[in-house]
C-alpha cells in the first residue's frame, strides 16, 4: 500500500533505497504504510544507532551487573527487575527527529539505566520551570551544602543529617523564608576510590527576587555557612559555595546540569571485586532507600504542578524530554531488543 501525499505534509511515499531499512512506517492518519526511505531518514537513523550504542548499552550492560550483585546480596526480585531494565526500545523517527516512544524501565534506586534516564528528565523539568520562573522576574543562586566526608558505615546517618539540616533551614530559620521564594534540592553521593570515603552533599537551586542583591534579606557566603553550621549542630565550619546564576549564561545552564546529576554514578559501586561491589551496593541502599532523594518547594513546586509535570523521582522515564512529535508527521517505527549481549534492531 502507498501513503497518499494528501494525508501527510511529507513527500514520503519514494521506493525503499536500502533493505537494511525495514522498520514500519505510519502515516499522520494513524494508517501502516510501506517502508520509505530518504536521506534525512538516513542520517536521523544514524544518529539512533549511535545513541543506542553509545548511551543505552553501556548503561545495559551496568544495570546486568547491577543485577548480579543484587543476586550476591540474595536481593533477588530487585535483581530480576534491573536485570529486565531496558530490554525493549521502541522509537518514533520523523525526517527531523528521533523520539524514544516505549520502553521498559524498572526504576529500581541504583539502576545505572533509570538514573540516567531520571537526570535526563530532572534537567528537562528544571529547565523547565526556572524558564517560567524568570518569566516573573526571578533570579537564581546555586548552593552547595556539605558536611565532613564518612565511612561506608556512617553514610546513612549523614545523610540523614542533611535532610534534617536542610529541613530546619527551610522551616526554622526566618533569614531564610524571608530571602528565598523556593528552591530544587537535590543530594549527590561520591565515593573516592582512593580514601574509600563518602561524600554526601546537596545541591540546591534557589529562586530570590530581585531586591535580594540589595536587600537586608541578602545573605552573604559567611552567613550562609553559619546557618548551615548551626542547622547541622556541627562542631566545626562546613564548607560551602553560593553564587548567582546569570540569566542566560553557560553558568545557568550548568548549574542545571549539576543539581540533576545522578544522586550516585555506577562507577562509584560498580568497581573493584564482587565482595567490593556488594559492600558498596550495600552502603548506598542503606543510605537511599526511602528517602527522597530531590525536591522542589515554594515557588519551584507552584509552577512545577501549573505545568502539570510528573514526579521526577517516580514518574515516567521514557518521555524525558519536554517537546513530543507533532501528531501531524508521519514516522517511523524503529524497534530494538537485547538479545545476546546487544541491542538488536527488530
């Protein structure tokens, strides 16, 4: 069957150029017409094999050691989970664009495959709504929160002592309520390969009005870690770093890319012996598991639900991205399995 022209806005209807190229192809009408071909379909195409080789198979074959490490640690429904994580790909491919349509994700806290793909949706989300948000007339700072590096076994408790830190500067201290309208809060755990410690830390995005700069709100970098010192009941000066955002800026655009990195990396569990990697796997699922590991408050969490966007932390991972194909473009349905050790286009 032929894709008539008059129900398409593309010229897609030309003879197949190269039997490699064998997916389906669907017309605006919803309709299964023939496979079609064309250069821009080509290279589209090349840029989907790449990211499939390139970005998902790494992550696969991660999230398959992941999954025996669990089986070590006799965590055996959480290893068939992850070991299943990624295991069907199914993309939608226009003549401009390519977009990851379905797949099967476990969401499982360690899984190299979900984090990935939560950051990835985190930073689109937080894009998202500091976007709207400096449609207001807010500006940004960007705030690191630390405490003293921790043993393996000590990691849950600092965490802990984050959260709360952090929970009695956003509730307890009026300097702060005062001075910022909302905030994204995220927590990062890095492990040195070197000293074998832990350090977690929280990144925080943090929406103030203009006045702020010249305010008596303003809270200089001093006082911050004074706030910080005396919300953790610490017994010596934390290091921390605040500085503005500039609208616009790289600096911007990598504060973002900051706060939504993963919570912990592969690389930091993911090394050295079996025996190694359980007592890692082991310390990080301690110190993570049921707690919620990003935020959004005050002004971030308004726009946040205004603009109907899911939980980062729970929420769908395949549709990461804000813009979706426009409904009325024919496309292309590419498929891919794990089988053998690879991804295999169907």
């Amino acid at each position: 069957m032929s894709l008539s022209k008059e129900k398409s806005p593309l010229v897609l209807a030309h003879e197949v150029a190269s039997p490699a190229l064998g997916s389906s192809v669907v017309g605006c009408d919803g309709v299964l017409v023939d496979s079609i071909t064309t250069n821009n379909f080509s290279m589209i195409e090349n840029k989907l094999q790449d990211e499939v080789a390139t970005k998902f198979q790494p992550k696969k074959e991660a999230s398959l050691l992941l999954s025996e490490v669990y089986r070590q640690l006799d965590l055996i429904s959480r290893a068939f989970r992850v070991s299943g994580c990624g295991s069907y790909l199914e993309y939608h491919v226009t003549e401009q664009e390519k977009k990851l349509h379905t797949a099967n994700f476990c969401k499982d806290r360690l899984c190299p495959m979900c984090n990935w793909r939560r950051s990835l949706k985190i930073f689109g989300q937080v894009s998202q709504v500091m976007n709207e948000l400096e449609k207001q007339g807010y500006q940004f700072l960007f705030l690191t929160l630390t405490v003293k590096n921790c043993f393996a076994s000590d990691l849950s408790d600092t965490v802990q002592m984050l959260f709360d830190g952090w929970r009695k500067l956003y509730h307890k201290k009026a300097i702060f309520r005062k001075s910022v309208s909302g905030s994204f809060r995220s927590l990062e755990v890095t492990r040195n390969s070197m000293t074998g410690f832990f350090h977690p830390h929280l990144h925080v995005v943090l929406a103030v009005r203009p006045d702020y700069f010249s305010g008596r709100n303003y809270i200089s970098q001093a006082e911050w870690g004074r706030l910080w010192r005396s919300c953790c009941d610490l017994d010596y000066d934390p290091i921390i770093d605040i500085r503005k955002i500039k609208p616009g800026s790289k600096g911007l655009s990598g504060a973002v890319a900051e706060a939504s990195k993963y919570a912990v990396k592969a690389t930091d569990f993911l090394k050295g012996s079996m025996d190694d990697m359980t007592d890692y796997v082991s310390a990080f699922l301690s110190a993570l598991t049921g707690r919620r590991l990003c935020s959004m408050t005050g002004c971030f969490d308004k726009v946040r639900k205004q603009l109907a966007l899911d939980d980062v932390e729970n929420g769908d991972l395949v549709h990461v991205e804000a813009d979706e194909l426009r409904a009325d473009l024919a496309y292309m349905v590419v498929r891919y399995c794990w089988r053998s050790g690879v991804y295999v286009r169907e």
